[in-house]
C-alpha cells in the first residue's frame, strides 16, 4: 500500500495506512564510511512514523549494531567495539573484504554501505608515543623538583642546626675565659652590693622619674616653666575653672574622644596629652579619678577593637591618648615597687654591662667597643690594649689610697671617667664632678710636687690627612703604677702653673721625665711650663678646629659614617678606590668577633637572669604582697576579652598585658635606665642595653621567630634565653590570675599607699595651660560634641567651657583665646 493512506471505518475497528520508511545510503566514495568510534549515525525519511526503536534492527556484517535512538529523519546505533569481519549479514564474504550494514524493518531489507574502523596506524602510534614520553618526562622532573626541594629543606633545617651547634661550639671555646671574668665580675660585683648596702641604690626621687618616664626627659617641657607668678587672677581663675570642668568625667571622656577623633592631632600630640592629664589629674583622689578614666576608654576601645577584628593589635604601640594615660596609670603606681624589688636587678646589671665593656678597649669618637652585646658597634679589628693600675691622689702629701684599673690605649677623658667611677662610686652621678670641668695631672717626684696636665687634643696630636688622633696615656708613656690626680680646671691659665689642690686619684710618672730619663723626678716641676703650653696649645687647636670644619678627630678608628664628609676611613675606601679588609665584612660577623660577643653575654648572663625572674615572677615580686595595681589591671583585661567574646582568648589577653606592662614600661627601663637611676649612659652601653631590652621583648611575644644563616647575631645571641623566657612569660600570667582579685576597696587603699604627689619641677597650672590650648585650638569640635550628647547637655558642659573661654579672653595668656 505505498503511497496510499486511507481509513476503514466500522463500528468497531479504525486502520491508518502511513508511508514505507526510507534508509539512505552513506555518502562517501564506494559508500564505504569510516568510524571514528561512538554511535554510528544512518540518516533517511519517515523512520519513525511507523516503527519504534525495538522494531529496527541494524547489522554490521553477522554482528548487530545497538539502536539506541529513531527519529524521522535518523537512527543511531552502537556498532561492536571491534572491527566486524568482511562478510554481510548472511555470513557471506563482501566484494571488498568490508562488513555491510544494513538496516531491516519488518519485510523491509535496506542496504546502507560498509563499515570501516579507523586503524592506529604510524601517526597514531607515534603521537601516542611522544604523548607518554612527555609525561614520563615531566612526572620525572616533578619528582626531581621535588626532591631537590626536599633536600634544600633539610639542608637549610641542618644549616639551622649547625649554626647553632656553631654558637654553643663558640661558648664551649671561651668557657674559660668567661669563667674567668665571670668570678672577677662577681668579686666586683660583690664588693659593689657591699658599698651599697648603708646608701642604696641610686634611684632617681619621685618627681625626676617622672619627669623621664611621663616626658622622655625633657626638662624644657613647657610644664615645667612656673608660670603661676606670671599669670593675672583671671587667667588663674579661668585655668582653675578648667580643671574643675577636667574632673567632671562626661567632659573629660568627650574631650579625649574628641582629640582622638582629629586627624590634625598627632601622635606626639595624643601622647603630649595623656602625660600632661596624668600630671593635671593625678592628685584628684590619689589616682583614682585617672583610674575610672581609664577604665572607661579600655572599656571602648575593647568593643571598637572587637568589632573591627584588630584586638590583637590593641595597645600595639603608645599612639592614643588612652595608651599613654594606660603607661602612665603603671609608671605613677609602681615607683614604690621599683624602689623595693625591680630596680635593684635591673641597675646591677647595668653596672656589670659597663664594667665588661670598659675593660676592653671603646673608641671614644664612634663607640666601637671590644666588649658588647651587639655587633652593631663591635670593634671589629685587632686593637693592642695594656691595662695599667694608676693611684690616685687625693692628698697634698701625694700620698695614694686607692687604685683603678685603665687602659694604656684609654684617652684623657676616658681615663678621667674611670677615676671619677672609682672616687665617687658610693656617690650620685649628678653629684660628681664633671668630666669636661676638670684636669688629669700626672703627679711625680717629691710628695708629688712635679705634675703634667693631660689633655685629649694638644701640640702634640697627631694630624695626618685632615684626621687627628686624639692623645691617650699610651702617648704620653704613663707607665703602670703612676700616680694621677683629678684637679679642677682654672679659669686663668696665667695661673696654669701652680700646683692644684686634688680631688681625686690617678697615674704615675710624667712625660718630660720619657723624654728625658737623665731627668731626676724630683726637678720635672722646674719644666712645669710644659703644662702650660699644652693648654694654651689646646685651645688654640679647638679655635683653629671650630674655623676649620675639614679636621676630623679619631681614636681607634676613622669613621667616614661618623662624619658627614665621608673622607677616607679605616673601614672604607681609600684614595685609590681599593676597599680595606674591615669594609669587606659582611653583616655576618666572622667567628673571631662573635667570641667577643659570647664573652660578654657570658659574664653579665647571670644579672639578665636576675632582672627576667625578677619582672616575670610572682615570687620575686613579693615584697611584702604582689602589687596590687598590676592584679588589678590584669584582671580587668581579662574581663574585657570574657565580657566581649573575642576568639582565643587566652591569646588576646597575654598581648594586651604584654602590651600594656613589659613592653612599654619594663622594656624602656632597661633600654634607659638612666630614666630610672641617678647614672649616666653612653651610646656603647645604650647598644648593649638595648639587646637586653629586645630579648625582653621577644620573650613577651606569642610569634615564633626561626632562626637560619640569615638572622642577626643579636638575636642569636640570647635565642636560648628567650625561648626559656617565653615559659616564664606564660606562668607568670597564669599564677597572677590565681591570685586573689582585688576589689575597688582594696585598689583605692592601694593606690593611696603608693600615691607621692607629682611637685617640685611639674607645675600643675602650665599643665592645665597646654590642655587648654587644645581645648581652644579644637574648640568648635568639642562644643559641638559636648551638645549632642544628652548626658553633657544636661549638665550644661558646653555653656560652662565657654564661660571659662570668656574668663581667658580676658587676658593675654599666650594663645588663648574664645573658644568660638
């Protein structure tokens, strides 16, 4: 019936007659198709209108082919996985040796083509090879990269481990030598501690230690110029309405926040003014008032460091006026505790650091030292010293009663710092003579009655270059067991002649008497002259010095980084371009200069102990009750990370305390102890300082810093110490927060005992004078927060601020002026 469709129409039964289904052959040459594997396509027409997918079937020579899909114009089926033989479906062999397809519906019998599968011939075999060769390839360099990186890991871990094994080799080779001056520094020590027992330790008072920790020592500060006298009574009025506004503590948070708020304020601003609140507000309920203050902006600055993720940063560094008013809170409250337990350690071992390093040989122009804790200002040469005794007179008679130890290769002045060290050991620094005000005499012959002035700079320094060395008693030949007196300098040097009443006590024989040994000691006084011509000498030099900047003086070494000429040095290059051995260094020091290192952490090792057990130790810190005020405060921290939830918070709250204590107020005594005691520092003992200092630091540190060839050899240096410290650092944490807390009852009995009003050099009106000058210089801001916030509004804080502008307007008190 093709080509007819027609409809028989019963009672019960409905025919639909439809087209033959048409399968198209395949297009290509001999219609022979090439499978490249997947479906086999076979296109035509009608293929679906009446068959189904279950009523085709396909074959591929005798092997079926899988109809998986029929639509009306093709079907597709999955050939075999492998090429079907030569032959058609009734198994007879195909004219080309290709299986035929053919496709049958119901009667219905199509033939489509033949079937060929594509073959791995040459090119796919070579691509397949290259293709694994490649791989093979770069899995064996991977694995190469792997190893050698690997290797490179554990070689830089063993480079780690012998550099260490290198640092404890180089303690094991000058064992000797440290246990050497280690006993000789105990005995120094001890014989100190003995001297100090009827007068202390020379602790600065009350009011200079705070001058130096609140202000950094400046004494020009304007709050210590009295001004009360200069002052008229409306200016006095108006500043005292000013406090009394200060202590009202709505206004006070509002000014700070206010500052704080400023971008114009800078950081030495913010610091200016929390140190001069601490000085206007300390005597207002003996620190208690400060104290809720303080609490109040910790208060806020927890949540606002919460909130923006940065809690571990907080109290970072001094750069608000909080941070300061916090260093401050402790330096006002812990003078007392200073005074009876930390100080002690802390100036023994600053007294053992300087006697290490003045043993040794100091440039006296650069502060190269033999003997130092950091390379920084190592000596790094071969420097030939002798050490002298020289006696010291101090009688008329030329008679001696004490020695001190110098140095043949020490200058004039370093000679003189040594004596006075000796003569005036039981006695403060700001009550000895001064270097610079006195003269060294070398006593000889009868009762002393010959003597010769050494000076650092006379006719007979040497200049070479636009370079003079300064003199030292090697120069002039003072041999051991001289006789040496400290005498003041005369005004008149008419009178240069004639023979000083002695203060203090040094060397021996005279330098006439070396360029003269037929000279008897007893007729050098007749060549006193001498003496005279050196000074006139002297200042003749330092006149022709101040017209001719291009003269430089040096001691041990030229220094072309000490001078801003960059001329010629020991350690730079020369004329001709050619580099000295010492400029070749590298930061890496050689072994033969980290021994000098190792040496003298090895000798005072046993006083940073002390100070680390005594600022990190509950125990140590009995004297007779652990501080109250550092309970307190640490408790309080503690709250502040519980009340705000913050993550890991054991963490959070070691660097706030850390952050809070030891690193801004135990860390900067040991940097500067002459904030702290009546002594004085140099620039060779700051260095060392300030390793102890940063070893302190890096103990109080939650970071894991590694140590490799790279690292400085000052944190080599105390590595293991640091380490140790970083347990005690936790313990000592830890055993504070098992103390019993400490109420607000037993804080203000605290803070009363430990309070010592601030008078003498502070003067509490030029406080509140620089405080006012903020308050007028951001004037429009504060009146403008002051009557937005309800609580300030009501208590009329604004209108009360500018009634004290108006009481200042009335006088011309330096920059004041109407708030608005």
């Amino acid at each position: 019936m093709d080509d007819y469709e027609f409809v028989l129409e019963g009672d019960e039964y409905v025919f639909k007659v439809y087209e033959d289904p048409i399968y198209k052959m395949f297009e290509e040459d001999g219609y022979v198709k090439l499978f490249l594997g997947g479906q086999l396509p076979i296109s035509g027409t009608n293929l679906d209108s009446a068959s189904t997918v279950d009523e085709v079937d396909v074959f591929i020579g005798t092997e079926p082919c899988i109809v998986v899909s029929l639509s009306s114009t093709q079907l597709s089926c999955i050939p075999p996985n492998s090429q079907p033989r030569g032959f058609d479906k009734n198994g007879n062999p195909t004219e080309i040796g290709l299986p035929e397809v053919r496709v049958e519906v119901g009667n219905l019998d199509f033939f489509i083509g033949y079937l060929e599968y594509e073959k791995e011939g040459v090119d796919a075999v070579l691509i397949g090879g290259i293709s694994g060769a490649v791989c093979g390839i770069l899995l064996i360099a991977i694995i190469i990269i792997v190893v050698v990186f690997m290797r490179r890991t554990k070689l830089k871990a063993k480079d780690v481990e012998k550099l260490q094994q290198r640092m404890e080799d180089l303690e094991l080779v000058v064992k000797n030598e440290a246990i050497r001056g280690f006993v000789e520094l105990q005995t120094e020590m001890s014989d100190l501690t003995s001297d100090l027992e009827g007068i202390g330790i020379p602790l600065l008072d009350f009011n200079d230690y705070a001058v130096n920790m609140l202000f950094a020592g400046q004494t020009d500060h304007p709050v210590f110029q009295k001004s009360t006298e200069a002052l008229k009574t409306n200016a006095i009025r108006g500043l005292k309405e000013f406090y009394n506004l200060l202590k009202k503590k709505e206004f006070l948070l509002m000014f700070i926040r206010t500052l704080e708020e400023q971008k114009s304020v800078t950081i030495h601003d913010r610091v200016n003014i929390g140190s001069l609140l601490s000085v206007a507000l300390q005597n207002e309920k003996k620190m208690g008032y400060l104290t809720d203050i303080l609490k109040t902006l910790l208060t806020d600055a927890a949540e606002n460091a919460v909130d923006n993720r940065k809690e571990k940063i907080m109290l970072r560094r001094t750069e608000s006026i909080m941070e300061k008013l916090l260093t401050n809170w402790f330096i006002l409250n812990l003078y007392g505790f200073l005074k009876n337990s930390a100080g002690s350690p802390i100036f023994f071992l600053y007294k053992a650091l300087k006697h290490q390093i003045e043993k040794g040989p100091v440039d006296s122009v650069t502060g190269f030292a033999k003997y130092s804790l950091t390379d920084d200002l190592l000596l790094k040469q071969d420097v030939e010293e002798v050490p002298l005794t020289v006696n010291i007179v101090t009688e008329w008679d030329g008679e001696s009663d004490q020695q001190v130890k110098v140095l043949d290769i020490d200058t004039i002045s370093q000679a003189k710092e040594k004596i006075l060290e000796v003569m005036y050991k039981n006695t403060r620094y700001s009550r000895r003579p001064v270097v610079r005000d006195i003269d060294l005499e070398w006593r000889a012959g009868l009762e002393g009655q010959g003597h010769l002035t050494l000076q650092d700079q006379d006719i007979t320094s040497e200049v070479k270059d636009n370079w003079k060395r300064l003199n030292t008693l090697r120069d002039y030949r003072v041999p051991d067991e001289a006789f040496m007196a400290l005498v003041y300098k005369l005004k008149d040097v008419n009178v240069q002649s004639a023979i000083r009443s002695p203060i203090s006590v040094a060397n021996q024989y005279d330098f006439i008497h070396f360029h003269n040994p037929d000279m008897a000691p007893d007729v050098i006084s007749s060549h006193n002259s001498r003496s005279h011509i050196l000074r006139e000498a002297e200042e003749e030099d330092e006149e022709d010095e101040e017209k001719d900047e291009s003269i430089k003086v040096w001691h041990l070494m030229k220094s072309k980084n000490y001078y801003t000429s960059g001329q010629n040095t020991d350690d730079g290059k020369s004329k001709k371009g050619k580099k000295s051995k010492q400029s070749k260094g590298t930061k890496v020091i050689s072994e033969l200069y980290l021994t000098q290192l190792v040496s003298t952490k090895g000798k005072v090792q046993k006083y940073v102990e002390d100070v680390f057990k005594t600022l990190l130790t509950v125990e140590r810190q009995q004297f007779p009750t652990f501080p109250p005020t550092i309970k307190y405060m640490f408790d309080f921290l503690d709250g502040l990370a519980e009340k705000n939830d913050v993550n890991d918070p054991d963490n959070v709250t070691h660097i706030w305390k850390s952050n809070s204590l030891p690193l801004k107020v135990w860390a900067n005594i040991l940097k500067c102890p002459h904030f702290v005691f009546d002594i004085s520092v140099n620039s060779t003992l700051t260095a060392s300082l300030e390793i102890v200092a940063q070893a302190f630091v890096d103990s109080c540190s939650k970071m894991e810093r590694k140590l490799g060839r790279e690292t400085p050899a000052n944190k080599l240096l105390f590595a293991t110490e640091v380490r140790t410290a970083k347990g005690m650092v936790d313990d000592y944490y830890k055993e504070i927060s098992k103390l019993p807390a400490v109420d607000e009852r037993q804080l203000a009995i605290s803070l009363e005992q430990d309070f010592i009003e601030l008078g003498g050099k502070f003067d509490k009106i030029s406080a509140l004078g620089q405080l006012y000058h903020y308050a007028t210089k951001y004037g429009c801001e504060l009146l403008d927060a002051l009557e937005e916030d309800e609580t300030c509004k009501k208590q009329n804080l604004a209108f009360r601020l500018e009634q004290v502008a108006a009481t200042m307007a009335e006088n011309d008190y330096g920059e004041a002026r109407p708030i608005i």
